[in-house]
C-alpha cells in the first residue's frame, strides 16, 4: 500500500480485529447491535470482491458474563474455562449474522506454535487461503482453551498483524474503542491531539502508547502498535480506529480520514520478495524445463511438478528452494509444498499422478505462486 489512504480502495484482502472492551460493551455482554452493524460493513466488503478475515477477541469476557465471573480469572485454568463458554456465544453470534448475507464462516483456533513451525504456518495458510477461495469468512481467535504461558499470543493485536502476514493482507483494521493513536494519554492530558499518519518507523509511537484501560483485555495502544510493526514486514497498511463510530469500516475503506493510519515502510511485494530472496537459507534446487521457465517469467503462476525435471538437495514442506533453468541461471526462489523425496518423486508428473506415486496430494501446485518470487 502507498502512503495514502485513497489507496485503501484498491485493497484486495483485510484482515480485521475487534477488540473485548467493544465486542462485550465493557464486559457486559456481547453488544448484538454493534457486532450487527460490522458484519453488515463486511458483507459489503465481500460484495465489492474483498476478502475479509475476521479476528476476534471477547472470548474469554464473554465467558465471564456467561459464567458470572464479576473479575478477569487470575490462573490459567480458569482463563481457558472462561474462554471455552465464551467461544460458544462469539461462533453463535457471527455464524447468525453473516449468514443473513449468504456468507458462511468458519472458526479458526490458533496458537503461537501454529504460526512458528514451517509446517503448520503452511497448513494453518492453505486452510484459510482457501477458505477464502470458497467464499468463506474466517473468524480467528486465539486457542485460549488450549495455550500456556508459553505459546500464547499475548494479545489478539499480535495475532491479528500475524494473521496478516500469513494471508498476505492490504491492510489490517484495529477496531478499539479509543478514536486511534494521539500525542499523549487523552484520558490523562485533554490537549493530546489524535495523529492522523504515521510510519510505523517513527521513533516517537513508543512514547505515544501506553497499556490497556481495563482488565478485559491483554493489548492496549502499545500492543497495536507492535502490532501495526508487524503487519508492516509484509508491506500490510494498519489503520487504528473507534469500532463505536457508525460504518467505520466502511469509511477506512472509502478512504475517509478517520483513526490513525501506520504506513509501512515498504510495498507487499517488496517486503515478500525480500523475506523470500534475502533472510531463508536456500535447501535445495530445482531444474525447470523451458516451458516452466517461461510460464513463471510470463505470468507469474504457480510451479507445477510436471515443470521441473530434476530436483536435488534435502529440504522438508515449507522450506526455501531455488528453481533454476537447465543451464543453471536462477529464475526464481519459493518455499516448496513437499519434501526433496517428494519432489523428485512427482518430478515431471501432473497432481492427479500424486496419489498414485505418493498415497495423498496435499497440494496440486509444488510450489504455490504467493510463496514464488522471481530473482
């Protein structure tokens, strides 16, 4: 995305999180009018061709109105009891109201492990790329019921910016019920003024956030700030705004200038291709034929199998490869969906002969054209 938020319009895929503090209007219970109102701004969204993927706190607030809990559990076991109640109404809620629009949802429960371990970053990826594919409105979370101190996210800001990353979002939407980032604490200080723009590099944002108001929820401005920091390493927009304010959604997306916008400090493709091209250790190398060579120079696709004549070197799912013509000139580098012994196995063969060769076809392209980056 450009420094402009005229740009949010041409946005193809947002990702959106709404924080505990509005879902469960300050811990009363979920706020069915307001959580009505955003799935109506992101039904829209689906009308207009945008993919949106949803990530929600409330789980564990929700859990506490449920279970009559009047303070935020204090040990682990109580927090991932509440957070398995609260789920149920959250799943109920959206599930009801999407479906008003012809819109299907799906839950998607994920944990820090998921996300840092190749091979389930690439499944927990396909799965919601496709579900995406099928029309279908991801709603995430994180498996409260399941994390430990050790895994857990943190905060929903952090996995929303880290959901962002995985799909390869435009842009990443933080509904708070704060108006967005201001110079100083406006609770505090009535002359804090509200910033309009900024880079997610300006060293000034960590004096300008401080922690959260309330005890429903783990992030407060400092989180979203990590969090706008994150999304920006694949080149994601982040825009911190008042989930209270009417069609608010809808106004980012138009363009209007309202909560704080973070610029990221580099272009989607450009943070890609770098992360792709400059920080993986490449493990291992496939010869393409001139057919393969000249489809991914042409058109940017994905690599088939049936491309590639000869694959050496010892890698596993997910990890980085050079593709290369057959006199040696690198073409491109991507993180391949099988193994080295996979890949020499189904070398030059077409995804129906995978079964065949392999017992299973986790997925038709060896590697997907989102994890390709031509050199």
């Amino acid at each position: 995305m450009k420094a402009d938020r005229a740009d949010f319009g041409q946005a193809k895929r947002i990702v959106i999180k709404v924080g505990s503090s509005l879902l469960t209007k300050g811990g009363r219970g979920l706020d069915e009018i307001a959580i009505s109102s955003w799935v109506e701004q992101m039904a829209e969204l689906k009308r207009n061709g945008i993919d949106v993927v949803l990530v929600s706190s409330g789980s564990v607030a929700e859990g506490m109105t449920r279970l009559g809990l009047k303070e935020r559990p204090k040990t682990l076991h109580e927090l991932q009891a509440a957070a398995s109640v609260g789920q149920m109404g959250l799943v109920r809620i959206f599930e009801n109201n999407f479906q008003k629009y012809g819109l299907h949802t799906a839950q998607v429960l994920l944990t820090h492990d998921d996300l840092s371990d190749r091979k389930r970053y690439l499944n927990a990826r396909s799965t919601l790329l496709t579900l995406l594919r099928y029309g279908v409105v991801p709603v995430i979370n994180e498996n409260d019921a399941v994390a430990t101190d050790e895994i857990r996210f943190g905060d929903n800001d952090t996995l929303a910016a880290l959901v962002a990353n995985l799909v390869g979002a435009d842009l990443l939407i933080i509904l708070t019920d704060q108006k967005g980032l201001f110079t100083r604490d406006p609770g505090v200080d009535p002359d804090a003024e509200l910033i309009s723009s900024i880079s997610v590099k300006d060293p000034r944002l960590e004096k300008m956030a401080g922690g959260s108001r309330n005890d429903l929820g783990r992030g407060g401005m400092f989180t979203k700030v990590r969090a706008a920091r994150l999304a920006s390493r694949s080149g994601t927009a982040t825009v911190i705004a008042s989930g209270i304010v009417p069609d608010i959604i809808t106004e980012i997306y138009s363009g209007t200038e309202t909560g704080t916008y973070l610029m990221p400090d580099i272009a989607p493709l450009a943070a890609r291709k770098q992360w792709l091209a400059g920080q993986l250790q490449v493990k291992g190398k496939l010869v393409l034929d001139q057919g393969a060579v000249k489809v991914l120079k042409a058109s940017g696709k994905s690599l088939l199998a049936v491309g590639v004549k000869s694959a050496s070197g010892k890698f596993n799912r997910g990890e980085l490869v050079s593709c290369v013509d057959e006199g040696g000139r690198e073409i491109a580098r991507g993180l391949t969906n099988y193994s080295g012994d996979e890949t020499r196995k189904i070398s030059g063969l077409t995804s129906p002969d995978f079964e065949s060769v392999l017992g299973y076809c986790d997925e038709p392209e060896l590697i997907h054209r989102d994890n390709l980056v031509l050199v």
